[in-house]
C-alpha cells in the first residue's frame, strides 16, 4: 500500500486542463474533457480519472487522438442519431451524444444516439447521469477499449468489458445510479490496484489455466471473469455480448477482433463505440408521481430486515455519492505511484506540478 497525497477538484481540474491545452485540444474542449475526467476521482472512479491521463497524452502525441475533432451527426431520425466523434476524444463525444438524446426525448419521448470513432470516455455513470437534470432516465452502452474476456469457456479475447450504466431520478433521495462492467472486475481497477502496490482479490482474473490471478502488474497473463464467475460466466459473457453488439456493432464501431487494445496501441485509430438512451418521464406519466414512488421504494429497500453482519443496506449509486461528498470537502487521494507519473508529464509539457 502506497501513501496518497490529497487535492482539490478545482486544482485536479486546471492541472488536466492546462495539460490537455499545450496538448493541443481549444481551450473549451479541455476544459470540458478535464471537468469529466475529475468528476470520474471525485466520485470514485479512480481508474478512469486523472490516473488516464498519461496514457491520453502518449496518444494525443502519437497521432491516436484527433484534437480539434468535428464531431457530427451522419444519421438523423426523430427519437435516434448516429454521431461521428471524428476520432475525438470519447468525453467530448459522449458529452454531445447526451445532449442530443436529451433533446430529441423533449418530443420524441424515448431517444437512442449511437456513436462511431469515439474513445474512451470514462466511467459511463457520467454520461447515464446526465439526462438526471431534465426529469429523464439515463442509460449508457460501451465497447471497451481493449479485449481481456474470451468467449465462455474459451481463451481467445474477443470481448471486452463492455460496460452498462443507468440513471434513475428520485425526489428526496439521491438518484439510483448503476454503473457495472460486465466482468467481475474493470480492467481500469486492475491497473489502480497495479498503481497502489495492492493485490487483486481472488475472482477477478484467471490465467490461461484457469488458476486465481491476484498480482495486478501480471494482468497481462491472464483474462478477466465475467460477472458470475467461475460457476455462472456464461451470465456475463452472454451480457458482454449483447451490449457490445448494441454499442458498438449497430452504430459501425469496432467490436470482437476489431477492437484496438488502446493500451498498447497509442497510435491508430479504436473507432470506439458507445451508446447513450434517454427516457423522458413526463412521456408516461407525473414527474413527482414517479419520483415519489422511487423514493418510497428505496425507503423499502434500505428498511428491509438484514442479515446478520449486516449494517446498512445501500442501493446502487450511494457508495460513490458518499465518496464525492467526502472529497469534495477532504480532496481526492492521489497515489504515489501516480503522481511520479504526472510529475514526470507536468515536467515534459513544461506546467505546474499538481501538487
């Protein structure tokens, strides 16, 4: 376990802003992809957060990202759209996708935009939340960025962890927010655990003999497990699947063997592929109605009678709204390990250590 150091948003912010500036990106893209990727710290989401930053910055400089991108709508029905993110980076992308199925579910009631050479976005509760502010439900679809699950029972990585999000509104209780990979484990917590000197638990990779993996900088060896395990994989495999196929291959984006592992790759193009719906509640029903019925059955839920052991019972999407009140006011942990890695960028684009 290595010592962490705390900062600020608003510092963890301008840092990512002003790298991503003499990166190349306008100033307004920056500061847009820096906001998302603190958010992604601030509530929790340590592997997708400024810990990526890095990584983005090898890319960017190896041609892998396009900075001035012209993201673009090639396909336009009333309640759909398929948006080209012109190899952009997948925050600016995901952000614009939100924004139109947010409009479209204003009249259409129901909206689904689908995108095409995206790239990584981060957690995919960022972009399910954000239809939140407009009386909608959020859903988020993604092809992961590089394949570590093979198909049930064989060893060729052809899936990735494809993860899922939703977003549903409450009244007086926070929103239930669900933000799941389709394995066991994100590959993004393996490398945070990697970054921390930590082990895995046992569960989260096999080797190719199927035998416990738990060494973290090992990753390379072995394959995740789908949610289920090893007694029920089948689960998870079959839901990797389907959302890939939903993310990725009806909006043309790359899926199976055409997946470009980003983290070996930092130059050619992911064509990265990701989905995002919004349900406008109003289309069905009162607003209030619903989010009074949602917050009386989150009252049920947390009420109900525990197992012994048992001190709390949550619901999804507390644990990280629990975690960004606590930073907002403590600041976000940085590992060690971490910030050596962004000294070392600060040091090569010539800015301000984050700390």
């Amino acid at each position: 376990m290595q010592a962490e150091l705390n900062v600020s948003f608003d510092r963890l912010v301008a840092f990512i802003r002003e790298a991503l500036t003499v990166l190349g990106l306008p100033a307004a893209d920056a500061k847009t992809v820096a906001t998302l990727m603190a958010q992604a710290d601030l509530q929790g989401s340590d592997g997708h957060g400024v810990t990526r930053l890095p990584q983005y910055a090898r890319r960017i400089k190896a041609g892998g990202f396009n900075v001035s991108p012209n993201i673009r709508v090639v396909r336009d029905h009333p309640g759909t759209a398929l948006i080209d993110g012109d190899n952009g980076m997948g925050h600016l992308v995901m952000k614009r996708a939100a924004e139109i199925a947010i409009e479209k579910a204003r009249i259409t009631g129901i909206a689904w935009v689908s995108s095409q050479f995206s790239n990584h976005a981060g957690p995919a509760s960022l972009y399910a939340s954000m239809p939140l502010a407009h009386d909608m439900i959020g859903l988020y679809f993604a092809v992961g960025n590089a394949n570590h699950l093979p198909p049930w029972g064989g060893l060729d990585m052809l899936l990735s962890t494809n993860p899922i999000a939703a977003a549903i509104p409450a009244g007086n209780e926070w929103a239930i927010v669900l933000d799941m990979a389709t394995t066991v484990a994100a590959y993004g917590k393996v490398k945070t655990k990697a970054l921390r000197g930590e082990t895995m638990p046992e569960g989260w990779m096999i080797d190719r003999e199927g035998k416990p993996l738990t060494d973290p900088k090992r990753a390379e060896e072995g394959m995740l497990l789908p949610l289920g395990g090893m007694e029920a994989g089948y689960k998870g495999y079959g839901l990797a699947l389907i959302i890939g196929l939903l993310a990725g291959t009806l909006g043309g984006a790359a899926m199976g063997k055409d997946v470009i592992d980003f983290n070996h790759d930092d130059g050619s193009v992911t064509n990265t592929g990701q989905a995002i719906a919004a349900i406008n509640i109003a289309a069905f029903g009162e607003v209030d109605v619903f989010k009074s019925s949602v917050d009386r059955l989150i009252g049920d839920l947390r009420g109900s009678a525990r197992i012994p052991g048992v001190d709390r019972i949550y619901v999804p999407g507390e644990r990280s709204h629990e975690i960004r009140e606590r930073r907002s006011s403590d600041g976000i942990p940085i590992a060690s390990a971490l910030l050596q890695g962004l000294d070392k960028l600060a040091g090569e684009l010539g800015i301000a250590k984050l700390i």
